[in-house]
C-alpha cells in the first residue's frame, strides 16, 4: 500500500466557473500541486445564460437539468468548448501539460442514457466504465487531464452527466493503482455543523459521526446525497476526501473537511 | 526512405459539417483508412447562424472572419465544443479511438496572435509550432487525434485559425517521421480546369503545370492561396497532396486532384 503513488482527483464546481478571478487563483493554486492530478469542472451559469438567449427554457427535475436535445447541444458547447478549452488554455500558461476531455475523446467515459421509469431526464447519461488504461498511460507521460461534465454511450450519442459522479467514479477507478484523494471544491469551507454559519466547519467525519448527524438533522437535505456518494466512494477503495472551498488545496492544513472511513 | 510509416492527414470543410448525411458518409469513409491517420474540421455555418441568434455580427476581410472577443468565445463553443465532440462521438461508434483537441490542448499546436499592419485581424493566430513528440506518442498508441481550428498562444489566448493552415503544418512537421499524405476534402471533385464544369477535374498538378495555369489565368482566384500552401508544403516534405470530394478517400481511383513535384 505505502508504494502507491498519489493521485489528486479535484472537482470544482459552478461558483469558482462562474468568476474568473476566483478561478484564475484555483487554477494558479491547481497547477502548483506536485504529482498526478485530474481536474472535474461543472458548468456554472453560463449554459443557463446561453440557453435563455437563444430562447430554451431549462427545465430542472430533483436538482438536475432535463437536457433535451437542443438543450444538449449547448451544455456540449458550453461545457466541452467554452469552459474546458478557457480552463485549459489558462493551464498551459501555467506550465501544466492540461488536456481536455469528453468521456467521448478516447472512450476514456462511457455512460448509458438513464432509464427512469416516470421521469425523462432526457440526454442524461449515467457512468458505466472508465478506460483506465488510457489514463493511466496519459498520466504516465505527464499529462493533465480536465474533465467536463460529457460522457458519450459508445454508440454516438453525447450525454449531459453529473459532474460530482464523474469525479467519485474516476477516484474508485484508480483506487486500485493509486492512492487516491477526492477533492471537491465549492462556495463554502466545508461541511457545516451549522449551515448558516461558515465558522462551523466539520474538520473531521466518518461513518459513525454521519450516521449520528443524520440522525439528529443537523445535515441539510443537498448535503445528504454528496455524503451518500463520498461514503460509497470511500468503501470502494478511495482513501479519503476533502470537502470545501478552493483553498483546501493550497496547503495540508487549510480549513476543510476531512471524510474518511 | 520506403521505411517510413504512411500518415494520412485530413482536413474536411464546412460543406460536409453543415450536412449531417455528408458527415455520417465521410466519418464512416474516415474509419474505414488503415494505418495512422489525424482529422482537421473547419466549422460550417453554425458559428455564424449562432453569432446571428446571439446579435453578434459576423465581419470578413480577405475571406477571413475577424474575431473579436465574443466572436472568439462563438468559434471555440461551436468548433471545439459542439462540432468537435459530436465527430468524436461518432468515431467512437465506429471503433475509432479518436481524440478531439483544440491547439490547447497538450500545447499540441501553438500560435501567435497575427500582428498586421493595417488590418486588426482580432483573436486570430498564425501557427508557429507543433508538439510533434506528444502526437507523435498519441499516434502510437492508437489514438486518432481530431483537430478543430483553436489554437492558443501559451500565455493563455486561445485563438481562431485557419484550418487549412493547421492542416498543411501538421503535414509538413511530421513529414521528417511519415510518409505524408496531405488530403483537403471539399464540395468540389478537384481543382477544375473549368470552375463551372465539375467533370474537368486536374487528374495531376505539379509545379509547371500550376505555372502555366495561373498564367493563362485558367485558375480561379479564390484556389490560388490553396495551391500555393499546397506547394509550399511539398516542398518542405509532404510527399503528396490530394484535393477533392471526400469520396477520395474511399479508394486509391477515385477521381480527385493529386498534386505531387
């Protein structure tokens, strides 16, 4: 175990895409960390904003995106070419050997359309495998890779997917050859014992401080699902995950929230 | 020299992006060619169609879009997001492990903004070099590298190219290592003795005949920038070129245009 190399998984989300100072400082920040790393971007506002100009209306089921197909047709443009190819340009400045990716480009993430027995949620994919071997190789000869929120069903059709379930699936994948830490960055420092109070971070979490947390309610309903994902991760073989702001990834002892099993 | 590897480079125009049956024929044809091969796309319509829908207007000079900055955030959503991962996707179907990059990507194609004397050209770049080595290793590995024309400067400019021009230089960086043959896919059956006859197709070109040809003024202005590259890049090592219909590439007769010295 102590042989493995170490790979960073880092996902951010909407809020640092949707300011570009906050963004410019992650990917400053991102491009500092040494070793094997891969980026999972989200989408921010930009799709919504895009959509409403050419006069789409998004719809929104359980707090995800109903994507039809001109609804896809922009979250591909917005997603696969205006934010991951910015991200990636911006990398490079950065002497980071960033590469962008679709789960379509090298089969490197093969979904297949959800199948839900009352709801269509459209172009929606969920992940089925991971080509890890590409990765692996990729990683090997120093590249980044970035990915969007883009998966592809091996049979032509492109699929809008849950950006924190590519990042947990892409650490469980590399579990087995890597030791893996899954990042995910958004707008607040951590887990709050206390949702409206940003002081109130949750340093440290495990199955048993959860089950107590959940038991008492002092979880907010959006986190449940996240942790839900972290804790299945975690049993799958990641070896640990850092929830909270971008900065966690400054240094070991920025405030954040640490889950392990 | 009979050692060399035979690398076939393709680049496709806007007549075949802009029909979904044209694309489907050639990205079949495309999968169908045996041994190492790279695909470069221009971008069609949809940029312009999107840039109109959005209330941005379109502005050329010598043939060439002017890209302001909103203009460049079009070009790099529509080629290197929609039109680049939905070719992909379909490649992937067929079994071909494409990849698709902007220039970005992997710094694989860098350029520079072009600086003009009179003419404020925008975000456009001139293409300065080739990460060979890196798509040199991609190419190994069985990956089929799909380009769309973005490119950026290093310090974090993406910027628009001509994909003719990324076409000819991918040919000539890798004619030291290939065998290259360069093939511009367009709506034409070739270069036409007659440009409102489209069975008065050139079978052969080489240097005297082009002289000839401009000189009794038999070549059609808008073709003259396209040979020049063309010779230009035979003379830095590309071994052939051909121009045509994209049905050249289903078989070593079909009518085209073949430029060799």
């Amino acid at each position: 175990m102590k042989n493995k190399k170490s790979l960073q998984v880092i996902k951010i989300g909407g809020n640092i895409i949707d300011n570009p100072k906050e963004l410019k400082q992650f990917l400053t920040d991102f491009s500092a960390i040494e070793g094997l790393k891969i980026l999972i971007h989200g989408g921010g506002k930009s799709a919504t904003k895009m959509a409403k100009s050419i006069g789409l209306l998004p719809q929104m089921i359980d707090g995800r995106r109903v994507t039809d197909a001109r609804m896809l047709d922009v979250v591909v443009m917005i997603y696969a070419g205006q934010i991951n190819k910015n991200i990636i340009a911006q990398l490079q400045a950065h002497n980071t050997n960033a590469m962008g990716f679709s789960g379509a480009d090298g089969n490197l993430i093969k979904s297949s359309k959800r199948d839900h027995p009352t709801i269509d949620y459209g172009f929606v994919g969920d992940v089925k495998s991971i080509n890890t071997p590409l990765l692996e190789t990729l990683l090997s000869i120093g590249i980044v890779p970035v990915f969007c929120a883009i998966t592809h069903d091996k049979d032509g059709q492109l699929l809008n997917t849950n950006a924190d379930t590519i990042a947990s699936e892409l650490a469980i994948a590399f579990s087995d050859v890597f030791e893996v830490t899954l990042n995910y960055c958004f707008e607040k420092p951590g887990v709050l014992f206390d949702s409206e109070d940003d002081c109130s971070v949750i340093l440290n979490m495990n199955a048993e401080l959860y089950s107590k947390l959940k038991e008492e309610k002092a979880i907010h309903s959006g986190m449940i699902p996240k942790l839900d994902n972290c804790f299945n991760s975690l049993s799958k073989g990641v070896k640990k995950i850092k929830i909270g702001h971008h900065n966690l990834l400054q240094n070991e002892n920025s405030v954040c929230t640490t889950i392990q099993l």
